[in-house]
C-alpha cells in the first residue's frame, strides 16, 4: 500500500521545518541596531518623552560594535536619569518653541508679549546660535555683561535673566539639559537711582508727601497691601469692607495691544481676602469723597464702572499718570526715583521685619509658595541684620554656669 511505501521511504523525506522562534518584544528604552544601505550602522533608543510624544535618539557609527557602545552609554544614561543630547537644538530654536508650546498656552497673553519681546531683542540675538545643551554660566555671565554695558537697568536684565531661567527649566524636565545655568549667574548690583524697597522712615515721608498727589490714596493702599498695580486697577467698592477692615482681590485690569482687558489674578492664589491696616482704611474713605467729587465733575462723560481707583471719567487708570505722580511724590519726599512695583516690595519688607510667617506673608501677597515670597520679593534691612546680631548677642552673652 502506498502508505506502507510512504512509511519505508521516511529517512530520505525533507525534515518539517522548525516553527520560527517567537520574536520577543523590546522593553522599553532597550533600542534596536541595524545596518542602512550605505553601510553604517545605526542604533536607534527610546529616551523619554517630550510634550506626551515619545522621543528617540538614533546613533551612528561604521561597525556594529561602535554604535552598540554608544547605545550602552544612552541607556545607562536614561536608567540614571541622566540628560541625554538629541543634537544640535540652539537657544533661538528651543525658545521659539518653549514660547509657542508653554508660555503662550498656560501664561497670559501679556507674560507671553513681555517674554517674547525679551527673547527677540535681547536673548536671541545674544545666545541663540549656541546649541541649548551647550550652552555654560560663562556664557549667560558674558550676556549679563554686555547688557550691563549697554547701560541697560539693573531691573531689565533682571527681567531677561527671568525669561531664560523660566526656559531652561522647562528644558531640564524634557532632560535636555543636566542643570539650569541661568540660577547660576551674578547680576549686576541695584541701580543706586533706583529704589527696591523703603527703609519704615523713608515710607513714613512718602505717604505724607502722597497726602498731597491725586494718587495718594491708590499709593497707600499699594504700600500697606502689597498689591499689584493691575489688581489695584480692578478694585470695585463690592470688594472692600471697611467695616471689617478687608478687601478682596478677584480680577486685575491689564493693558494688552493698546486696550484695558479684565483677567483673573495671575494664579489661583491671587484671588485673596487682604487685611486692611487703618491707614490703608481711613485712605480708602477719602477716596470714596474723591471718586464721587469726580463722578460730578465729569458729568455725563463719566463711565460708572464702580472703579476705586479710577481716572478722570470713571474708566481704569492709566500706567503713565501714576509713573507721573509716583516721580512728583518721590521729588516731595526727596527720596530716589522708583517704580510702583517698589512699593509691593516694601510691603513685603515690612511683613518680614515683623516677623510675619512667611505663608500668612504668601497669602497676603497672592503668591503660590512661600519661597517666592523670601526669594522674591523680601529684602534683608539693617532692622532685620541687628535682629541677628541681637540674637547671637543673647544666646552666648551673659553667664556662663556661675563661674567667678
């Protein structure tokens, strides 16, 4: 039977073939090498992920050996969580992005102009040919120079060194980077032209000689809270209690391509409840007399918005008015010339001398850390340095265990 001559011929039949072993699945950042058409040899590894995509760093070299070495290194690098370089991505490009994919998505349209304007006019043209991870504290202190020497303020190189800071740490957590080299530069001192807080004297014959402006009732609000001048532009009547000594702070009024617009503060913790000290109360009162003396000189050109501090015919303030009554106030008292934001900074002084917890200080100030609030804002006076000098006196002065 054939079956039988089948089974007789069974030593000479072609051997089935094996089943193909079952490819095993890469783990994850384990990579692959292959070999291209030209020859050389690349190795290709997964090495995180940016924006919730996931990034891959491809390697080359002439044998399989060079790039297997190279792929080692990647991986252990990643394992570490270690930076790993994916080439050649300059200041200017990451920027440009780090403007477009973050500040403009969750900051206001107003940081976004203030940053943009940084990036394009002064960061860029400085370091954006330098490749991001290339980029050293060497070369963020020569930028800080060139600006210094340009004649440029204290306060606007500030600005830009913020910009960048900002930007480099989003850059540290898509690992593009190992550390934030902008943390580690030394700006120039303070411009001795410019004010950065009050000593408490100093504040005393400011809001004597304020008595005497149109804004001085907005700039004794300012130094005793430690508001924004945006948040003070927002103010309505329905949010102050003078009754129970509070105001509350809920929207900021901003200029943004040439129009007042209403936004909320700028975080979460902006939105606050701000205790009044009686000097801030009883200024408050006279403005309430000044609105309504405005309201009847204007006529039927006022705009009822129910503004606290508002200009001529009921609409926002304007920034310049109050830049021309803080410089007349400033004459009167002769004290140096300063911004209004210095007066924030003196209400923050002012809580640190006093010991203030520097959370009820955060609160206060509508900050989202504490730390920002110390960093920031606080300024180490003579009242605070004698403070630790008392304290050392104090703790080793004094007898030492009854001995003659």
């Amino acid at each position: 039977m054939n079956t039988d001559a089948d089974t007789s011929t069974t030593g000479n039949a072609t051997p089935a073939p094996k089943p193909a072993p079952k490819k095993r699945k890469r783990g994850q950042n384990e990579g692959s090498i292959y070999k291209r058409k030209d020859g050389r040899w690349v190795a290709q590894v997964s090495v995180g992920y940016a924006n919730g995509k996931r990034t891959r760093k491809y390697l080359y070299g002439d044998t399989r050996a060079e790039v297997a070495r190279q792929l080692t290194k990647v991986q252990r690098d990643v394992q570490q969580g270690l930076p790993v370089p994916m080439g050649k991505i300059t200041v200017e490009a990451f920027l440009a992005s780090w403007l477009e994919d973050v500040v403009k998505v969750t900051l206001s349209p107003t940081t976004h102009v203030a940053y943009k304007g940084r990036v394009k006019l002064h960061l860029a043209p400085a370091l954006g040919k330098i490749a991001v991870d290339k980029l050293t504290v060497a070369d963020v202190q020569r930028f800080v120079a060139q600006q210094a020497g340009k004649g440029l303020k204290r306060n606007t190189i500030d600005g830009q060194i913020t910009t960048l800071k900002a930007a480099l740490a989003v850059a540290m957590r898509d690992n593009l980077i190992g550390r934030n080299v902008a943390t580690l530069v030394d700006l120039p001192p303070v411009d001795e032209g410019e004010k950065a807080a009050l000593t408490a004297d100093e504040a005393k014959r400011f809001l004597t000689a304020a008595r005497r402006s149109q804004q001085g009732n907005l700039f004794a609000v300012l130094l005793t809270t430690g508001l924004r001048i945006s948040e003070a532009r927002g103010l309505t009547w329905a949010d102050v209690d003078t009754s129970a000594g509070t105001l509350t702070v809920r929207r900021q009024i901003v200029r943004h391509a040439g129009a007042n617009v209403t936004r909320p503060p700028k975080s979460a913790s902006g939105v606050r409840t701000v205790a009044l000290a009686p000097l801030a109360v009883a200024a408050l009162v006279r403005q309430r007399e000044q609105v309504a003396d405005a309201r009847t000189t204007a006529g039927g050109g006022w705009q009822d918005g129910g503004l606290i501090f508002p200009g001529a015919t009921g609409t926002p303030f304007a920034y310049s008015a109050v830049r021309e009554a803080l410089d007349r106030v400033c004459l009167w008292a002769t004290l140096p010339a300063m911004g209004a934001h210095a007066l924030r900074h003196t209400a923050a002084t002012f809580m640190a001398e006093a010991n203030v917890n520097p959370r009820i200080a955060m609160d206060a100030l509508g900050h989202s850390t504490p730390m920002l609030t110390l960093a920031r804002y606080q300024h180490v006076t003579d009242t605070m340095r004698a403070t630790v000098a008392g304290a050392m006196e104090s703790l080793l002065s004094g007898d030492e265990g009854g001995a003659e």
